[in-house]
C-alpha cells in the first residue's frame, strides 16, 4: 500500500511523548489521523483525537481503519500488533525495533492469515509528499520531501532520508517514500516494495537504498527484472569487514550471502545502476527517465 490523503490512519501509543510529537507532524501534513489507542487513557482525547482501549473499539467508531502506526514498546508489540491484526486493519507500520523474534513470527503469521500488509518491524514509515506520512520520516519538510516522480524504497531511515533530500534538491521530488524496515524478519521485503512502485502509475522512476546483510536485494533483482520502470540503487556497507554485524539487526554478513559484491552484481545483471555515493542518485535518475522519454 502507499499512503493516500484519503486512508484513515491510527496511531497505537499516541498518548505517549514520541506518539504526540509525530502524531501532530502527521496532521500538519495532512494525514487523516481519526484516533489513538491506549487501554489505560481510553475516553480521553490526544491530539484533536479520541483515545480509544483497542484497534477494535477505534474501528466501532470510525469505521475500516486503513493504516495504523505502533509508538509501542518491544514488550508490549505483540499484543498491539495482534489487536491491530485482528481488529482488520489494512497495513501495519511497525516502528518498534528490539522486537523478540518469537513475537515478531507470531506477528507476521498473524498477519498472513488475516491479510495485513505489515512495513516493518524497524521502519521509519511511509511518506506521499503532498499527501502525508505515517511513522518517523520528516515528511513535513519541503526540503526533504516534495511532490514528484520517483519511488524511494529504503531500509534505513535515515538513508532514505538523505536520498529523498538530495533527489529535492536535485528538482525531483518523490511520488513515495516506502520505508521496509531494518530487521531480519520484514512484513514487506524490497522485492515487493519494487513491485508496488511499478505498479503505481505517478512513479517514473525507482530508487533502492540497501545495505549489506540478507537477501533481500539480491531478490528484489529478479523482481526488477520483471518491471518496465528504471531503477537506482545505493547499497550501505561497501566497506564493512566481512562476518560483522554493522548497524540494522538485519545486516550481517553470512560467506558470499548478504555481501555488498553479491548484492551489486544481482542489481546490475538485473540492469540497475549501481552508485558508489548517495550523492551520485539524482544525476543517474535524471539520466534514466530522459532515456525512456
């Protein structure tokens, strides 16, 4: 799913300090906030919005609940993530890293049961400039996020940050900022990311922001081969030592698997340009969609 202006959109945990903040960002730019969730605050009101005891009572209320976004503790995700599951929300944004993984399979496999698309664990949202944005990304920065017509997919939030503001500054803005998470156990992997982006009709471009560890880019090459879009990517970690775990829980190395040479030599035999810097992204896909033209 991409977020549209249109999709109603929880926030699990809004009462807390981190869920208040973001909560306020994400109406400022225009994301439909329709309520909050916690047991313990239920009657009261946060943000504009009523606090509601579940995702259950929230959907009584205001009807099919599109998106929800979890400002929840590791201990606590389970349970939130499950009300949320269960309660039939459309997609999951799980921003909550340190999650054990006994709870994070029982989550996803949950989540497949029920048809719940999940970004996440350790995301830092969705964003549609000019639209809104659900998580942690600055979407309410103009200099960072501006309407245009390149997807960003990134695991990182913090890369795909910078991405998206040297694509601004570059006079090319984005038509979607799909944040997949930086755990090793993902509701919505790269791949399917890529297939999203192709299949949405303002994205003219995409651009992948990995990192080493899994496989995830390697499987997303086979997805790219598949699409008629052109594609950019970046890959983190070029010159981690080989068998150490560097940054995301999902980035470790295992033999030849999960290296940046494998992951490189995937994408570019699945034809995408591969750049050394991030600062290279915005020339190549420039380059890229005046070629299509």
């Amino acid at each position: 799913m991409i977020l549209r202006k249109e999709h109603k959109v929880l926030v699990q945990g809004i009462t807390g300090r981190q869920g208040r903040f973001w909560t306020e960002q994400m109406q400022a730019c225009g994301t439909q906030v329709v309520g909050g969730v916690n047991p313990r605050r239920a009657g009261e009101e946060a943000c504009g919005v009523p606090v509601f005891a579940s995702v259950a009572d929230a959907v009584a209320q205001c009807g099919p609940i599109d998106i929800s976004v979890m400002f929840i503790p590791p201990s606590a995700a389970q349970v939130a993530a499950l009300d949320a599951i269960e309660a039939g929300v459309r997609t999951l944004v799980i921003l909550t890293e340190h999650i054990p993984s006994h709870d994070v399979m029982r989550i996803h496999a949950a989540a497949h049961r029920q048809g719940t698309q999940i970004y996440g664990p350790n995301t830092a949202g969705l964003v549609t400039p000019g639209e809104g944005f659900a998580g942690i990304m600055p979407g309410f920065n103009e200099r960072v996020f501006r309407p245009g017509h390149v997807g960003v997919i990134s695991r990182s939030g913090s890369l795909g940050t910078l991405i998206s503001l040297n694509l601004t500054s570059a006079g090319l803005g984005q038509s979607a900022f799909l944040g997949v998470g930086g755990d090793p156990m993902v509701g919505t992997t790269s791949a399917q990311a890529i297939q999203i982006l192709a299949e949405d009709d303002k994205t003219e471009a995409i651009v992948l922001v990995g990192e080493i560890g899994g496989t995830m880019e390697e499987e997303a090459a086979e997805v790219i081969r598949t699409i008629d879009k052109p594609v950019v990517s970046f890959i983190a970690g070029r010159a981690s030592p080989e068998g150490k775990k560097m940054g995301h829980a999902g980035a470790i190395v295992m033999g030849d698997k999960g290296s940046y040479a494998s992951k490189r030599k995937s994408l570019e035999s699945a034809g995408v340009v591969v750049v050394d810097t991030p600062g290279e992204v915005p020339d190549e896909v420039k380059k890229l969609i005046k070629s299509k033209v």
